[in-house]
C-alpha cells in the first residue's frame, strides 16, 4: 500500500506550506510565494499555472458564513473571468460541494481564441478562504480538466483553528 502511494508520487512534486498541502504533476516548477499569502506554480511544456490565493477570516465562520463567503467568492471570481477582453471564456455552471469543515466550488472554462483552458477550485474553512486556480494553453480539455482535477483532489488545508491557533 505504501509503495503504491510513492509510485504515484514519484516524479510528482510535493508542495507543502504552513496553511495548505497539494502535489503538482511531474515537470512542474515551484517557486517563492509572490505576495504574502499568494504563490505561483508553473509548468513550460505545455505551458500550464498554478496560482493559490488564501485569506486568513477576520473570526471563526459558522457553518452559514463559509456557505454565504463561498458564494461572494464565487461570484467575484467567476466575474473577472468574464470580464476578460475581447473574447471571455465560456464558463461551466460550479459544482458545489460541502462538509462539517469545508465549503467548496469548482467550474472550468475555455477562450476559444486563445486556446486558454481554466479550472477554479474554491475552499471555505472556519478560518481560510482558498482559491486554487490553474490555467493551460495548447492542451486537449480532457488533458487541462484531468491535471486540474488531479492537482485539486491533492489539496489539503491547514485550517489553524484546526491545530488550536
């Protein structure tokens, strides 16, 4: 069983920060994080990135306020993708997911004119708003949506009222 779990992984590259952890495919780059809270990963061939936004809740979110900050997230961000000129990608309706802990979304997109695939993945935890979101150019959408998807089902938070913080 453990051999199996290092076989998958093996060649993949593990990130692992203080507030969330993921695995990247293998060929991907990390880097420093490029404003606080804000990191960027990325891969050349073909060109795909990565960029993880988290923001730390002001106080603890009960269950209704994940589920209410989820949607303004949500809604904001699924806006400035449409805001994208000339040509703004056509969007999947968002998959809503939600447990005891986590509140979360995801939809896809594609820009026909620039070949642009896009997924979004957004996390609601008591205490972090996380958005994961990966960009691809020159790849199949079924190729985009399986590293996506992939990359996304890696994702673990490190919600701090978790840990006693």
């Amino acid at each position: 069983m453990i051999s199996d779990l290092l076989n998958k992984l093996r060649g993949r590259t593990v990130v692992e920060e203080s507030l969330f952890r993921l695995v990247l495919p293998t060929g991907w780059r990390t880097g420093a994080p490029v404003q606080d809270l804000c990191w960027v990963y990325s891969s050349e061939t073909p060109p795909q990135q990565l960029t993880v936004s988290l923001r730390k809740a002001a106080s603890p979110c009960e269950k209704h306020q994940r589920s209410q900050a989820l949607a303004e997230l949500l809604r904001l961000r699924r806006e400035a993708d449409a805001q994208v000129s000339p040509n703004p990608p056509t969007l999947t309706d968002p998959d809503l997911m939600a447990d005891d802990e986590i509140d979360s979304a995801a939809y896809e997109g594609y820009q026909a004119a620039t070949g642009r695939l896009l997924s979004c993945c957004i996390m609601v935890s008591p205490s972090l708003l996380a958005t994961f979101y990966y960009e691809g150019f020159g790849l199949t959408p079924e190729t985009a949506v399986n590293t996506a998807t992939q990359i996304f089902a890696s994702v673990q938070l490190f919600d701090p009222l978790w840990n006693g913080a």
